[in-house]
C-alpha cells in the first residue's frame, strides 16, 4: 500500500472571530466548466462512524488541486456551482459506500 493514501491532508480554517480550526481535506477536483479547482473540508478528529458537515470551497486560482497549498479559499456562490459540487460529493460518497459493502 502507498503511504501517501494513508496520509490525511489538512488544512487550518479561520473562523470570522478569528479562530482557528483544523480540517481534514477529503477530496479535491477540477471543473473545466467552471474553470475552478474545489475542496471538500471535514473537521479533523472525527471517527469514520460519526456524522459530519462537509463544507465545499473553491481553490484560490493556480492552486493546485493534487496539492493545495491554501490561500483565501472561495465561497462557492451560485446554485449552478453547488448543484456540481453537490453532485461530485454524492458520486463520492456512493463510489465509497460500495467499497464497504465488498470488504
């Protein structure tokens, strides 16, 4: 197995009060039609049984989706994008809960 699957990438958010929260990064993607990269952020210390928020950003531009190196993460800002976004996590989430059921 390759050490770096078993890596989790993370990422430090600051709140508008200014706190900081780490976040566990769970996927990364491009959309040529948007001609944006996105992220998907959990946060960080959650058991894999346990109920999370996924919050959804868009990458600062030239930021590389492969290895996002942060910045100021975008505010996805029309239903349109968020339908795509929605639609990649929910294809996501499917692909991984067949996994389960093979194991």
């Amino acid at each position: 197995m390759d050490n770096n699957e078993e890596e989790q990438q993370q990422i430090s958010l600051v709140d508008e009060k200014g706190n900081e929260e780490l976040y566990d990064v769970l996927f990364t993607f491009e959309s040529d039609y948007f001609g944006k990269s996105y992220i998907l952020l959990y946060p960080a210390g959650k058991a894999d049984d346990e109920e999370v928020n996924i919050e959804a950003y868009a990458l600062p531009e030239g930021d590389d989706p492969m290895d996002p190196q942060g910045g100021d993460l975008q505010l996805i800002e029309t239903d349109e994008e968020w339908e795509m976004v929605e639609s990649v996590l929910n294809t996501l989430l499917d692909t991984d809960d067949g996994d389960d059921e093979e194991e």
